[in-house]
C-alpha cells in the first residue's frame, strides 16, 4: 500500500501532496471520487450549457434545414415546375445541405455558439454543394441549372449564415445574464490561474462560468475575491463531482505529463471536458495543431500565414474591393459635392500612413475636417482624451459640420476602397498609422505591421473610438497573430452593424 501511494505521488507530482480537502483517491480508480449530494450539483434555476445544448443545436440543424428548403422551394419549383420530383429534390437539397455541414463539424457541440468553425462549416458545405452539383451535371450529364450553383448555393449559404448569427446572439445575450454558461473550475498555480480567471469574466459571451478554482494547496492565497478556492489541485475530481462542474481549465505548469493524463482518466468518469489552457497569450486556431510524435502531443505553432491564405485573402480583398468601390460611387460622389459646399478646400484628403512591413503610402479619405486641422492640432495637445499614442477628441473642434455625419456613419472612409483595390491596405487588418504614431511605438506594437492595414478591423467593431490604446493594440495584435478569411468576413459582418448604428464614432 505505501508503494502505490508513493509511486502516485511520485507521478502526480509535489502538488498532489499539498494540504487537501478531501482524503486522496487514485485518479486511475474506478471511483476517484465520492458521488453525493451537495447544494451546487441539484438542479437550479439558471440554465447550464448541458442544459440547453443538444435543443440549442437541434434548433441550429432545424434552421439550416428551413433555410435550405426555402431557398430550394423558391428556385426549384420555376425551373422544374410543380412535380412530385421536385419535391424529392427541394427535400434533397435540405438533406444534403445538412449533411455537409455535419461532415464540417458544424453541429458539434463542441463549436456552437462560439468560435468559427460552425461558419466555417457553412462556408465548406456551400462549396461542396457547388462542386457536387458541378461533377454531377459533367459526369451523369445531368441538365443542372447554373442557377442553382451560382444563386441557389450562395443564397443558401449567406442565409444560413446569417441565421446562425442571429441565434448566436441571443446565446450571447443569455450568457452576459448568466444563463445557458458551462460551470467551470480552473485549476494550476495562483498566478496563471489569476490570468485564466480574469480572461474568461472579461469576455463571458464564450460561456465559461468560473464557479472556484483548485490551486496547488488549500492554504495557497485566493486569485479573485469573488472567485472561491474550492479546493486542492488533488481534489479537482471531487470538485467537479460535487459542483456539477462541466469544463476543468488547467493553466501553468502544476499538472504536466503523466498527472495531466491521469486526472484526464478521472474526469472522463467524471463526464467533464478537460482544456488546457497553453502558456500562449492571444494565439489560437488556425494558427494552433496538435501533432503526435513518439507517443507525445505536440503543440504546433503557425508562424507564418500560408501563401494559400495569403493569396486568398488578397482575391477577396481585391474581388469585393472593386465591387464595393462601384457600389459606394453614388454615395461617395454625393458626399464629396456636399464637403465641398459646406467648407472651403478640397473633397478628398490625401495623408501619409505605415502599410505593411512599414512601408509608406498615401491614403484617401474624404475631408471631414477644416483645411487647418493639421496646424490646429499642436494648440488642442492638452485637451487630448486618447491614451498611448492616438489623439481622440469626441468634441473636436477640428471636424466640420458635415463631417460629424460622415465620421458617423464612417462615409469619409470610402475612398480607402481605392487603397484596397490599389492593394496598398486590405480590407480588414488593423488601422493604418502615421508615421508619428509608428515612432512612438513600444516594441511589440511593431508587430501591427506585419500585414496590410484595413479599412475595418477587430478594434472598430470593438468599440471603436470608445477604445483605450492598450485595447486597440491588444486587439489589433490578437488579429494580426490569429487572422483567418472566416474571421474577415466575420469582421466584415459585424462591421455593418457597427457602421449602421455609428457606436464608438467620433
């Protein structure tokens, strides 16, 4: 019996013989922990996520489902006619369209609700139901419409997308109330487990409630006030027991190696998830792979964007960029004629930034200041609300009548379209800066540079100028490091809304 119990010790490590609550249980047991029953694992008023996730996703399938037979129903019906036939077909295209999406992981309840990969799955299922209806039609010399694949597909897709939006907000709604969270529990040294604490409680619309923390003793300081230490690093399987606790987060270094394996075997018994939270700050998929080698799980690290991702990004960039710069040119030539009649001097302003790797180009706004403003601004230094090396003034004398409208509604920044055509700037990346700015920057702000900046960003649908520096520059790196083509057109989405509503503009 001593054997087993220092050959455990041996292998849970230093922190597993820490002053604990409860008496020691193997992790490899058949019974690592005690089932009972406590005040925190009863049924209570609010929601958990394992409450409500197989209906929130059988709602997501049954949406995706209506989508599809909408748009089928809508089509199908005129190029075909009013047939049994196209019935089986309008109930086929739904199946179909479902199905892919399930191949791409998108009803996993791993992704709902959070993450990109159930819109990224949307985006794979409407291009695979393109490509199967293209190699049908080649292959059975089957008579498919190229409406179908060049409208029906698409609208599928962007409907689809827009509906599962929609129904992640109102998840995101619940969650900032406190409803429909995963209880959590966060377990390591009080130092990393502080960072994960604070992470988590600032964004809560990911759905991780911290109900306690498990340090390495009993007796270790607690990390937040309102965030219990629960127990010891060898009561987590108790813990989770006893709390109804859904997700273990393990941050730092306590539990490596053989004992992050052993409580792993614990909590399956347990039926809670394990994540280890990597000593990496603000890197995440698709940057992030696991790859096993000689029986270990190793981390791989993305340094780079492949050239497909870049070559990618550059067609969208150039492909939407030129349609939104035809599409604005109405608008764009109205707003440059009222500039000009309200104000003397130019439309159009043209300015110095920082692209890509630091190099210069000239950038195009519409004027929505006075033709002074750059003289004036040394007079109003001591009247700056910005932090870092912005200057923000919400009342800016500076701004011209009609310019307020147009920095409203972010209108002055459509000629920009040009930079993104001309493939001085991207559609979304972080805000272009002046050399000024680029001179008073910290060290790891200079990694801003390392791809185009955009015409919209993280941070302007963040808050825009509502923002603090340090909360742009987070952002704007968390971007730089993490960037995707789902998370631009993501941007892109929610930029509208922000554009429409005119929040954080000043």
């Amino acid at each position: 019996m001593t054997l087993a119990v220092d050959r455990e010790a041996v292998l849970d490590g230093q922190d597993r013989r820490a002053r604990a609550v409860e008496p020691r249980r193997s992790w490899a047991s058949a019974q690592p922990f005690e089932m009972r029953q406590t005040p925190h694992n009863v049924p209570h008023a609010v929601r958990r996520w394992a409450d409500v996730a197989v209906g929130y996703r059988l709602r997501v399938l049954l949406t995706d489902a209506a989508v599809a037979t909408g748009v089928a129903g809508a089509l199908l019906p005129g190029l075909y006619g009013v047939t049994p036939r196209t019935v089986g077909l309008v109930v086929a295209t739904a199946l179909g369209f479902c199905v892919l999406v399930m191949l791409g992981k998108g009803y996993d309840l791993r992704h709902l609700g959070d993450g990109p990969t159930e819109f990224q799955a949307l985006l794979r299922a409407g291009a695979g139901s393109a490509v199967l209806l293209m190699a049908g039609s080649y292959s059975i010399k089957a008579e498919i419409p190229r409406t179908l694949v060049f409208v029906g597909v698409p609208l599928i897709a962007l409907l689809a997308f827009a509906a599962r939006y929609a129904l992640r907000k109102v998840l995101h709604r619940a969650r900032v109330e406190g409803d429909c969270m995963k209880r959590t529990v966060v377990v390591g040294d009080p130092v990393a487990v502080g960072r994960v604490v604070a992470d988590l409680a600032r964004e809560p619309y990911h759905g991780y409630h911290v109900t306690g923390v498990c340090l390495p003793g009993i007796d270790d300081d607690a990390v937040q006030p309102d965030v219990p230490v629960v127990g010891a690093i060898a009561d987590v399987p108790q813990v989770v027991a006893d709390r109804a606790v859904e997700v273990v987060v393990v941050a730092g270094s306590p539990l490596s190696g053989e004992a992050l394996r052993r409580l792993s075997w614990a909590l399956d018994r347990a039926g809670a998830q394990l994540v280890v939270a990597p000593d990496l700050q603000e890197v995440t998929s698709p940057r992030l792979s696991v790859r096993p080698a000689a029986g270990l799980s190793l981390l791989e690290v993305e340094v780079g964007a492949p050239r497909g991702r870049m070559v990618g990004k550059t067609l969208v960039d150039r492909t939407l960029g030129t349609m939104f710069l035809l599409a604005a040119a109405l608008p764009l030539g109205v707003a440059a004629l009222l500039v000009r009649l309200t104000s003397p001097g130019p439309a159009f302003y043209t300015q110095t930034r920082v692209g890509v790797d630091g190099v210069p180009f000239t950038l195009y706004k519409l004027r929505s200041m006075y033709v002074d403003a750059d003289a004036r601004r040394a007079r109003l230094a001591d009247q700056d609300e910005g932090a870092g090396v912005l200057f923000k003034m919400k009342h800016d004398p500076r701004v011209t009548p009609i310019g307020r409208v147009l920095r409203r509604f972010s209108i002055d920044e459509l000629p920009q379209l040009f930079n993104v055509v001309r493939g001085d700037m991207s559609l979304v990346g972080p805000r272009p800066p002046l050399l000024e700015e680029v001179a008073r920057y910290e060290d790891p702000v200079q990694r801003r540079l390392r791809v185009k900046p955009g015409l919209t960003g993280l941070w302007q649908v963040s808050g825009r100028s509502d923002l603090s520096w340090e909360e742009s520059v987070r952002l704007d790196l968390r971007y730089v490091d993490n960037w995707s083509l789902a998370m631009d057109l993501m941007i892109l989405w929610k930029t509208a809304r922000a554009v429409v509503t005119g929040s954080g503009a000043y």
